[in-house]
C-alpha cells in the first residue's frame, strides 16, 4: 500500500514538474515573439524625452563611420551619450573624447554631464584561435552583463565591429525578460556592397536588431527587412 501511494506520489510530482516546465518555456516563447514583433515600436512613447545611449566603437574605419554619424545626430534626443569601445582599442574613446569635448566646448557644458566612456573585453582578437575564444567570449559575455546592467541605455547604435555582439545580445535577453527595453540601431558599414558583415548577418538573422541601415541598395534588396539610407559618409 505504502508503494502505491509512493508511486501515485512520485507519479503526480513528475506531472507538476513537467507542465510547470512546458508553462516557463510557453511563457518564455511569447515573451520571444512579442519582442520580436514590437521592437520597431520601442521609441514611440519616448519621441519627445531624452533617450539614454549606448554607442559602441571599434577600430579603424568603424569608430571614423560612427562618428561621422553622431555629427549629424541630434544630441538633445540622444542623451546622456555611453562610449564604449574594446579594451585593446586605444583610439576609439580619444576620438569620441574629442568630439564630446567640441560639443560640451559649443555649449557651456562639462562632458561628464553628457557622456562616459568605458571599455570591455573584445571577445576574439584578430588571428585567435576559435577554441581559446571560447574563453575570452564568456569573459566578455559576464563583461557585457555588468556594463547592461549599468548603464540601462534606452538606445544602442552600434556598426560593425564585434564588439557588440556581446552587448546587444544582453540588451534582447533584458527584452525578453522584461528588466529593460533596449532599441537597437545597426548601421551597416558602406564597405559592406553585396552581403553583411558577420556581426549585421547575425542581428538580422535572429532578429536581435529593432532597425538594421544599409548604405547600398542591393543590400537592402537581399535583406528585405534592412532599410535604406543612402551613402551616409
């Protein structure tokens, strides 16, 4: 008899576990595709307020591309302004440091009230091995999980580099868990003629990205849901 009722017991507990799992994972996949669905609608209620900003860099033609960009950005939408850039990247913040130090120079203001700028750690150097970037990934995942955490931003303009892999893939689990609402603007580099970048591909593949720019019309003809710009350079 003990058996029995042992049995029925165990028997019932597996059945609670089971739905309650399957009840998690249903949550967790609307969750998904409701992020999914609405994230090009994520600044509608917020036209007209500041939007705190993510800005990630990196080297080379990817931070003078960026940059060319937040010269024609609109500040006081855009604001306070986060810079970050890999840390073995020793240029990248001196030019942002440069440009915000111009603006705060135009309008009376200390570049600490608009903008900081912070590093991390660059996921997999130039000539890696993919097995030791296992490591340096993770590294740079718990990395990027503390800077989210931090900064919060309500935008993130990225453009290239792989950096940001990291981060905008912590900006969509936010998303999905609800702790933060972060829309995520990619411009595709205008190097970029007939297929995306490894880091534009895997936005726009698993929908990571609420608004993906390319530069050239072709692009935008093999990802239709990529947008259009022009040449912005």
């Amino acid at each position: 008899m003990d058996k029995s009722n042992g049995c029925r017991f165990s028997s019932v507990t597996s059945i609670a576990v089971f739905s309650s799992a399957i009840f998690v994972v249903t949550l967790i996949l609307v969750r998904l595709l409701y992020v999914m669905y609405c994230s090009s609608r994520s600044l509608s209620k917020r036209v007209l307020k500041p939007a705190s900003t993510l800005i990630i860099l990196g080297s080379g033609g990817h931070t003078a591309e960026m940059l060319n960009l937040l010269a024609v950005l609109q500040k006081d939408r855009f604001k306070p302004r986060f810079y970050i850039a890999a840390a073995t990247d020793n240029m990248s913040l001196q030019k942002a440091q440069l440009l915000e130090n111009s603006l705060a120079a135009e309008n009376a203001a200390r570049v600490t009230d608009t903008a900081q700028f912070m590093k991390i750690y660059r996921s997999r150097e130039v000539g890696q091995s993919y097995i030791t970037s296992i490591w340096t990934t993770l590294i740079a995942m718990v990395h990027a999980l503390w800077l989210m955490i931090k900064i919060r931003p309500e935008v993130i303009l990225c453009n290239g580099p792989g950096t940001c892999i990291p981060l905008c893939s912590i900006a969509f689990i936010f998303k999905i868990l609800g702790i933060r609402w972060s829309s995520i603007f990619y411009v595709e580099s205008i190097a970029r003629v007939r297929k995306l970048s490894l880091s534009g591909l895997l936005l726009y593949k698993l929908r990571m990205v609420d608004q993906l720019f390319v530069q050239w019309p072709q692009l935008q003809r093999q990802y239709p849901r990529a947008t259009y710009v022009g040449r912005l350079m």
